[in-house]
C-alpha cells in the first residue's frame, strides 16, 4: 500500500449507514430545505494512522511504502464541517475502524 506525501495529509471518512441516517434526517427537517451538508466521521485521520489501520485488519502482512510522492491535483487536507449536520440532532456513529470492518 502506498501513502502518498509524508504521510501526515488528513481524510475524513464516513459510514454509508451514517449517510444515511444524515439524508433521512435532512429529508424529514423543513430546516433542512434548500440547504447543502456536509457529512463525515468526527474528526479527520492522518494518511499514515489509516494505513496502519487497514494493516492491522488485514494482518501485518500488509506493507506500506512513504516514497514521499505528490499526487497531481491532490491537496493535503480535505476536511469537512459538519456543524450544519450537528445543529439538526445529526452526529456519525460509526468509526474509520467501523468503516473498515464493514467493508
């Protein structure tokens, strides 16, 4: 598995069953009308604490490489706030750990 940059670049993931749980929210909410959400995990992960994750679920036969490789396009934090999301009740209940047993 390849981590690009140094491995410090921050995601933020999240559950389908959480998105689905926000889209259904949003839906039942005239709060809700004519605006647009942004849906994630709590908090961002950093690059490198992911590809440890995902070895340790799949066993530490995984290796993974920081060549120290730019992606072009790519940017270093992609990050959202969910504090529109929070306002109407909404909050995710899964974790990245979550994320990854399920999937």
């Amino acid at each position: 598995m390849v981590v690009y940059e140094d491995g410090l670049q921050t995601r933020d993931f999240v559950h389908i069953e959480d998105v689905v749980n926000a889209n259904m929210l949003v839906l039942e909410q005239d709060a809700a009308n004519a605006h647009a959400f942004k849906c994630r995990e709590w908090k961002a992960d950093i690059g490198i604490d992911y590809a440890r994750l995902v070895r340790e679920k799949v066993g530490n036969q995984v290796v993974f490489l920081t060549p120290g490789e730019y992606r072009t396009g790519d940017n270093r934090h992609s990050v959202s706030s969910i504090s529109k999301l929070q306002a109407l009740g909404w909050s995710p209940k899964r974790s990245l750990s979550q994320i990854l047993d399920d999937f």
